[in-house]
C-alpha cells in the first residue's frame, strides 16, 4: 500500500483448509482518522459483468434465448449483429468496438463527471468504429459487450435489469450490502471509503502509467489524486456499476463458481468456456461466458474510476479470496488490488499464480 499510494484496502480469504482470514487497512479519506471498516461499501467495477452473464444463463436455461442466438434478434441495428452470438458477447469474441476506449466518452467523463448516460448513448459512442475483427475472431475487453447484454436482460425479462439482480442473485445469497444502483444515481450505501484516481480520463486513456515526472511528484506528496468517490457511474452499467462490499463479495464469488446460481449442466458448461486471453502466453488469464479464470481461481477483477477489486474462488481447494482498494491505479500503472491479491495468492500457494492486468471497467 505504501508503495502504490493507496489510501484504504479490504482482504478477505476464506478456506476450510487454511482457515478464515481478514483485514483492513488505511483510512476512508485521505489523511483522516476514520480507519476502513470491512463491511465498507466500495463500486465494484467489471465484477458486475458476472452477474449480468449469469442473468443471461439463467435466462438461457428458462429457454428464453440461446446461447447461439444473434443479438440482432434483440438489437437489430448492431452493425454485423446478425452474426455476432449471445456466446461471443459474453466470451469477449464479438469484436465490437469498447465505447470505453473512446475519446468522446473520456472526454464527457472528465468535463461532466455527474452525467447520466443512457446505454443507447453508449452503444452509439461504440457503433462510429469499425469492429476490432470479425465475430469469433479474438479476443478484446470490450464493456459495448455487456451493455448489450443488460438490454437483452430487460427486453426478455421486461423489468430493469437493477430488479432482476436483486430477484436472481441479491435475495437469493443474502446479498445485503450488494446493489446494482438506477443510473441517476452517483451515491454510495453508507459507511464507505471516498475513491480516488490519479490523473483525469482523457490523460490515462492510453495508458495508467503516469510520466516518470508525475509519478516522482506523486511519490513526493507534490501530485494528488483527485476524489472521485461521486462520479457518476453510469457509463459502466451493466459492464460495472455495481456496488458491494468484501463479505459479500465472498459469499457471492463462491456461489458464482461453487454453484447455486444455475443448473448444473450450465454451470459446469460455463467453468469449462475458459479461453486463453493471450494464446501464446500460458500464463495469461482465461475468459468465457461472463467469468474470468486467474491462475487457480475463477471470478474477476474490477477498475472504476476510485475503486480497484478483485474477486476469486478456487473450486479445488475451496479458498476465497477479496480484495479492494480505494485507488483506482497507482502512479506506475498498477492496479493496486491486483498487487495485493497477487502477494495473498503468493502466501497461499506457494508462488505466484497467473494474474491478469487490469480489465476492468474503467476506461
């Protein structure tokens, strides 16, 4: 934490094997006095992809879709969309440009942090790129993917997808410090840590690795980061706006990949979707069907701007483990959950399991 500048972090591990372990670090603000609490509310960022993919699983095995579907039969004006699969969307293969990435968004995230975005207004930011490839084709992040998805979710459930969280997955696990918030809205539940972030959107487009200059003055206390603890977080959407605290995340990581949340047969069809995200790299992490493979543990990771986290469960040796902290990235580009997870990963190991970079939903 000292090295990356993080003001507040929660860890929590769970095994019947090594015991149960958890802690806090750091204040809620910056400079204060008021120490992180481990039921703090945090924006958990790309790990709500996972609930949005499990939604449309429980759907596909309501037979309300299939996985083989175009979502052109949902959205009929995705460019290419008659041959882009419910599949694709969810393993990242789709090629669809990551509004995300975009100049326009970044630039409205910066001069308008407060506005609420509609996902059409997204999708459009999306749909004036040309694709990344053709459907199938490999592998690209791309948050245009989930977003797509939320509209499946209310188009085949007709009620708002923040109804069919709290229906499917919230009630169901206890979930109750877990929320998928309206998109007007920018609040946190109580009590919560404020979020910070380095430099502003259009600076880390590119790249989170601040200038050799900017990273000595951050070292030096001269370079601040800017609260950005209400922000509006509804660019992320269903791709991650989502809200929650370490228990919870625990308790749902492990019913995500220790099952509960769908039939067998499917849930045993999404741990074996995992894809290599870097073919020539064996060590690169996995991805299929809304879910993340990190070295031993399934789950995923989440950046939005302020909050970083990471959520994993090993199905073999039944361990679970949380992490979050309240910086975004650190001034050398780290995204600082994932060096805290990966040090927790390295304890229970005995080495350093793959760990992917940041995914997450931020831009």
């Amino acid at each position: 934490m000292h090295e990356l500048l993080v003001p507040g972090a929660a860890v929590v591990v769970r095994s019947s094997e090594l015991g149960d372990w958890s802690t806090t670090f750091g204040t809620r603000a910056r400079g204060g006095r008021e120490r992180v609490a481990l039921g703090d509310h945090v924006r958990i960022g790309s790990n709500t992809k996972t609930m949005t993919g499990t939604v449309i699983l429980q759907l596909v095995g309501e037979r309300k879709l299939s996985l083989d579907d175009p979502i052109a039969r949902f959205r009929p004006e995705v460019p290419n969309g008659a041959n882009i699969t419910i599949t694709e969307l969810l393993d990242m293969r789709s090629g669809l440009y990551n509004y995300s990435e975009s100049l326009e968004l970044n630039q409205a995230l910066d001069t308008t942090p407060q506005r609420v975005f509609a996902p059409d207004e997204l999708l459009a930011m999306a749909y004036k790129h040309p694709p990344y490839f053709a459907p199938g084709a490999g592998y690209h992040y791309s948050n245009t993917n989930t977003v797509l998805l939320g509209l499946v979710i209310e188009k085949l459930t007709g009620n708002r997808v923040e109804d069919e969280f709290r229906k499917r997955i919230f009630n169901p696990l206890g979930l109750k410090d877990t929320t998928f918030p309206a998109r007007s809205s920018n609040a946190i539940l109580d009590p919560h840590p404020n979020g910070y972030m380095f430099g502003s959107n259009v600076e880390t487009l590119a790249t989170q690795t601040l200038p050799p200059e900017q990273q000595a003055r951050a070292r030096a206390g001269t370079l601040q980061p800017a609260d950005v603890t209400n922000d509006n977080p509804s660019w992320g959407w269903t791709a991650g706006a989502g809200i929650s605290n370490a228990p919870d995340l625990a308790r749902y990581v492990q019913a995500l990949v220790g099952g509960g949340l769908l039939d067998a047969p499917l849930q045993a069809q999404r741990l074996a979707s995992m894809q290599p995200t870097e073919p020539s790299n064996p060590a690169s992490a996995s991805y299929g069907l809304g879910l993340a493979k990190l070295g031993p543990m399934y789950g995923h990771t989440g950046e939005l701007p302020g909050f970083n986290s990471f959520m994993g469960y090993d199905p073999a040796r039944k361990i679970t483990l949380v992490v979050w902290t309240s910086l975004s990235a650190a001034p050398d580009g780290q995204p600082p959950a994932i060096a805290l997870a990966r040090a927790v990963l390295a304890r229970l190991y005995g080495a350093n399991p793959a760990t992917p970079s940041p995914s997450g939903a931020t831009p």
